[in-house]
C-alpha cells in the first residue's frame, strides 16, 4: 500500500515539488550565506519525491539549529508550511485525498524547522 501511495503521489505532484527542492538547495549552496540550510533542502527533497512511510524525527537539536531555524523560518519556514497546510485542507475535504493531506501536514511541519531533523522509514 505504501509503494502505491508513494507512486501515486510522485505522479500527481511530487516530483515538482521534490525537484524544486533540489533546485533550491543547490541554490543554497553555491552562496556561501545559505551553506547551512542545504542539507535542510535536500532533506525536504527526498521526503517530497517519497513521503509515505517516513517520519520526521529530531536529530540535532543544539543551539545551532535553534538559531537556523529561527532565521529559516521567518526568511522562508512559514509560507512554506502555509502552502502545505492550505493543500492538505482542500486534499482532506475527499476521502481519498486525506491521506495525502496528512503528507502536506508532515511536509509543512518539516517546513517550518528542517534544520536538526531526520527523517527516517516508519
């Protein structure tokens, strides 16, 4: 059930999204200034190409990423996880799209602070 989820999200609209992530991070990363959120943009990518079957755990939560989060998140985190959450809610109004509702909010949870987290098989 999880490959077909996975497939099947990939096909409706993962892709972009995961690709638009890469995109991002290797944007980061040719600034020396968005060096420390590439990892961060990667991460999300992986997750946005297969999200079903994954969860986000913390991984590094030091002073460091307190700081990077904070600035990823009034620079970028919250319209981000906005524009997850306004998906997940017009996915959740089906019964078939709930599913991939409950993704968008795992996504845009890892929006808002991806810097010291994880993800990793459920």
């Amino acid at each position: 059930m999880r490959l077909l989820l996975n497939v099947l999200w990939f096909i409706l609209g993962g892709w972009i999204s995961g690709t638009l992530w890469i995109l991002a991070g290797a944007v980061l990363a040719i600034t020396v200034i968005g060096l420390p959120w590439t990892p961060g943009a990667f991460r999300m990518a992986g997750f946005s190409y297969w999200p079903f079957g994954k969860v986000v755990v913390d991984r590094d939560p030091g002073a460091t990423s307190l700081l990077l989060n904070i600035l990823w998140l009034i620079l970028a985190g919250w319209w981000l996880a906005l524009h997850h959450i306004i998906l997940a809610a017009g996915l959740a109004v089906t019964i078939i799209g709930i599913p991939f509702a409950w993704q968008h909010v795992k996504l845009a949870m890892l929006s808002l602070t991806p810097v010291g987290k994880a993800v990793v098989e459920a």
